[in-house]
C-alpha cells in the first residue's frame, strides 16, 4: 500500500506517546532511583539491592512469589485445560462456564469480601461463620485459623483465592483453542482404538500446546506482580509477603522510593525470561504469516 | 448403538465430577449474596447457611444493609465516579490501539516488527514501578486527582495488551480487502472506519470488557492517581474504605460488595457471545 512516510507515524503515534509516558519513561526512572537512598538524593549505589537480597521479609517474599508462580500457575491452566476439553462434552456448558468465569467480573474488594466468609475463624465454643470451618467441627475437628496459620496453609489459602479468579481467564482461552480443532482428528483417533486418555495426550494436547504455552506464559508473568489478593486479605502479614506488597508499603507506609525501586526493578528482571518467549513465539507466528 | 456399561459409568463420572466443582466455584459467592440480605445481628452469630434450613422463611432476610450502602455510604455518588472513570478509560484506549494496531498489521515502515514488539513487551513492567515517577509530573502539571488524569493512565497501562490482541485480529482480516479499498481509491482513515472497525466488532468487544472489567474493578491506580477524595472516588474504593472503618460490619460489606459487582456481571452476561468469539478469531490460532 503506497503511503507517505507519515502516515504510519499518524496513527501510531497516540499510542506510543502514551506508552512512552506511562510506562517506558517511568521504568527508565525506576531505575535511576534504585540507585539513590530513600528520599532519592544521595548515590548508595548497590546499597538497596543488598538489603532486598538478605532481608529475611524480602525472603520470604521471595518465597511466597515462587509458592505463587509455581501453584497458581499450575492450577489456573489445568483446571482451565480441564473445564475447556470436559465441558465440550455435556450440555450445560454454558452455564458452568459462566459460573467459573463470574470471579474474574469481581472486584478484588469484592472477592476478599467473599473469601472472608469462607475462612473466617471463631474460637471452638463460639459458632462458626466461616464455611470451612462449619465444616471442619461439623465432623467434630478443631477449628483451623486459616489466614494465620503460617507459613503453608495461609499461603495456600491466598492462592486458592487467585486460582478461584483466573481459572475463568484459563477456560476461556483454552476452550476457544480447543473448539478450533477438527473434530475428525479426534474421531479418527477414536476409531483407531486409542482411549479417551490417549487421544487427549497424543491427539489433543499437541494441537493445543502453542495456547497453553500463552496461557502459561500470561499467568506467570501476571502472578509475579500478584499484589491485591495479598494486599485485601492479609496485607502480608503472617509470613505472607509478596513482592509487589512489599514495594507498595516502602512506597507509601514508608517512603523510602530507593528500596522500593530496587524491588520493582528485581521484579521487572524475574519477569523479563517470560516476555522473552512470547516474543519468541511471536516471531515464529509471524513468519508463518 | 447401544452403549457400554463402562461408557455409562465414566459418563455419569464426568457430570458428577463437573457439578460439583461448578457448586465449589460458586458456593462462596452464594454465601455472600445470602449474608447480604441477613440482618445485622445474626451476621455474627450464625453461618448463611443457617437460613437454608427454612429457605422461604422470608422473615429472616432484609434489605436494610443495600438501604444504608445505597442511599447513606455514599454509594451513589461513588457508582456515579465509577462510571464516569470507566467509560472514557473503556473507549479512548480502544481507539489508540485500534489505530496502533492497524498501522502496525498493515502499513509497512522501518523498525514496525521491533517496534511492535516493544510495545508489547511494556506487558511487562509492574505497574507500581510507575507510580512515583509520574506522579512528581501529574504533581507538577495539577493534574492529580482528576478524571482525564486517570483517563489517560488506565488507556497508557491497558495499551500494551490491547494492542496485541487487536493486532492479532487486525492482522488476520483477508489482504483482498485491503487491496480492493485501495484501488477503490480508499483513504486509509476511510479503510480504518468503513472496513477495520466493522469487520473487528468480535475482537473490540472482548478487549472492551477485559479493558471495563479491569478499570471498573481497579482500587490501586483510583487510589494513587485520584486519592482518597469521596467526591472522585470510585466504587471500589468505596467498598476498601468501608473494610477500612466498618471492618466488624461485616453485613455491611457484603452487600456493599454486591453493588459494585452488579454492573460488570451485567456488561459480561450481555457481552459473552462476542468475548469467545472474539479471542477465538484473534491472537490464538491453535
């Protein structure tokens, strides 16, 4: 299409000003100010990272940030696998789906809301309100605090949260993939005698493998920066922490924009390997182009 | 055919296995909706499911929790905010990308690959990281806490995802199209109106609702950008500040948390059709 030099420029434009503003300027910032102390004028040079790297809240937000990754990531895309390749095969589809996805259309204030109904913990002679431990002294346990006991089970409670909200997404994605498969590759699997189990692996599953591995890669590099999930339930506490959280409270509980900076540029360097292979991805869908 | 008792067996497997976790999925959000309608002394002293013992003893339920959110928390006004924030942060950013993305799917200039690359590798950065930064500049301009302040950062934060879906869709429309329009002697903001935006409505409207359900349900960046301020506050932060000062009213909160939920389980129920179809068509080809 012959178009004067402009005109790309033209319609670009708006939107790299936007982004050179909101998001690329402020990283190049970020940076500069890892480098500088807590009010941002004296050079401390590696002073902040040390301190993000040996403080034990740092590690264990570290820890925490790995818990998440690894579970959430896990849980998100399989049962999203799950409920995409079962629901194909019942009627109601629609309507389970719809029920997996409405989290996704809460707000995280809401979802903490719900959340709090379901692990709310009252002493063992007082009713209890919260669902899971009705249920735990129904069948005569002891009631569980679920948000403080440290550090797996409140951990994995949060987590459960954000697998609750983003399984939806998941599903979502997955089923549109999985619709786009002929249906005569699975039938003639079938015909073939290969088992429900056989024709998912060698059939399905690599049909699908280039969705999963967007999905995969999206929740990875959304979980890293999970923040509000933590921030609503627990803001932290309890062997909590996350990365993001810790960087909002140096940010605003303490002003100190030195460390904070440091760990948003940790974080930005933990999530960079992840875009690496989207954009390697990209390429080669590209090139087939 | 006459089916095998084993296919029986696995079939019926397969229903059960997908009730009970759609009843699991949405038995917290049950809980909350019939705790919303209990009165506020028994919130505390007893489970919601208590009322299902005699669920049509309408004597145990009442709407005098959505009364004190609606008319005395300042929901309205908050509602009113919200939407005020979300609408222009929905539309503005749709057409940037939408633009961005056309001119990077169908105009040939130097550095196009590299350059839509970068803009999608921006996915990247935290979003906390640009807080300080930018508000030392909205600071200085006196833009902080208005809306076209926080217009613009919700369209420059949603920008790197909508670009890349929209170029996904964008870029899969059939090239005869292009070239016919061109011959017809089509200008290219003509092509981008009369042929893109009708051909993409599937795409539009699923990166519509990522992009509404996002901002509407945003506390963070309504909390940096516009402060605490009741008069611009949104509706999340409505509900965060009541967890704030009415924590023990728990009663309170669950129904405060239904309001705000409302409108984007409308918006997605009337838009679902175009949200499948929409990612299906567009960036993931499986």
């Amino acid at each position: 299409m012959p178009t004067r030099r402009w005109v790309p420029w033209a319609y670009a434009g708006p939107a790299l000003l936007l982004l050179a503003f909101f998001l690329v300027y402020p990283a190049i910032d970020t940076i500069r100010l890892s480098f500088l102390d807590r009010g941002g004028d004296v050079f401390v040079g590696l002073e902040n990272y040390a301190y993000v790297f040996t403080n034990s809240t740092m590690l264990t937000a570290f820890r925490n940030n790995a818990l998440w990754v690894g579970v959430f990531t896990l849980f998100t895309v399989s049962f999203g696998l799950l409920f995409a390749v079962l629901l194909d095969r019942v009627r109601y589809e629609r309507i389970i789906k719809s029920i997996v996805f409405i989290p996704m259309a809460i707000s995280m204030v809401g979802a903490g809301t719900i959340w709090k109904f379901v692990y709310a913990y009252r002493p063992a002679s007082a009713s209890q309100i919260g669902l899971l431990n009705a249920i735990i002294v129904g069948l005569g346990g002891e009631p569980v605090g679920w948000l403080i006991e440290r550090p797996w089970v409140n951990n994995f409670c949060l987590i459960i949260v954000g697998i609750w909200m983003w399984t939806g997404f998941c599903m979502v994605v997955l089923s549109a993939a999985y619709k786009n498969i002929p249906r005569q590759l699975l039938e003639a699997a079938r015909i073939d005698g290969a088992t429900e189990w056989q024709a998912f692996w060698r059939v399905i599953f690599p049909l699908l493998r280039p969705t999963v591995a967007v999905v995969t890669t999206t929740m990875i590099v959304f979980v890293l920066k999970i923040f509000d999930i933590v921030y609503v339930m627990t803001n932290g506490n309890f062997s909590t922490e996350v990365l993001a959280n810790r960087m909002y409270k140096e940010q605003f509980s303490f002003s100190n924009y030195g460390l904070a900076s440091a760990i948003a540029v940790v974080l930005l360097i933990l999530i960079i390997p992840m875009m690496i292979v989207n954009i390697r991805r990209f390429r080669r869908q590209e090139a087939m182009r | 055919m006459k089916k095998r008792p084993i296919a029986y067996v696995s079939r019926s497997t397969l229903h059960v296995l997908l009730i009970v976790l759609a009843i699991v999925w949405i038995l917290p959000t049950v809980g909350l909706l019939i705790t919303s309608f209990r009165p506020p002394e028994v919130v505390g002293d007893t489970g919601w499911w208590t009322v299902l013992v005699h669920p049509f003893n309408f004597t145990q339920y009442t709407l005098e929790n959505y009364r004190s959110v609606i008319f005395e928390g300042g929901m309205g006004r908050a509602f009113l905010n919200s939407l005020f924030i979300t609408v222009p942060a929905t539309l503005l950013p749709i057409l940037l990308a939408g633009l961005a993305a056309y001119s990077f799917a169908w105009m040939r200039f130097r550095g196009r690959n590299m350059l839509f690359m970068m803009v999608v590798g921006l996915m990247v950065i935290p979003l906390q990281m640009t807080f300080i930064p930018i508000l030392s500049i909205f600071a200085k301009l006196r833009v902080a806490g208005t809306f076209p302040a926080i217009w613009l950062a919700h369209a420059g934060y949603g920008m790197p995802l909508m670009v890349y879906l929209l170029h996904g869709f964008i870029a899969g429309l059939p090239r005869d199209i292009f070239d016919s329009a061109a011959i017809d002697g089509a200008s290219s903001i003509t092509t981008f109106f009369r042929i893109v935006v009708p051909l993409s409505v599937p795409a539009i409207a699923s990166v519509a609702i990522f992009q509404f359900l996002w901002v509407w349900n945003d506390l963070l960046v309504a909390l940096i950008y516009l402060g605490g301020s009741p008069n611009v506050g949104p509706v999340t932060l409505r509900v965060a500040n009541l967890v704030g000062s009415r924590g023990q009213d728990w009663e309170v909160l669950t129904a405060a948390a239904f309001v705000s939920m409302a409108l984007p389980l409308v918006v997605f129920f009337s838009l679902q059709r175009y949200f499948v179809r929409g990612i299906l068509a567009g960036s993931v080809k499986g």
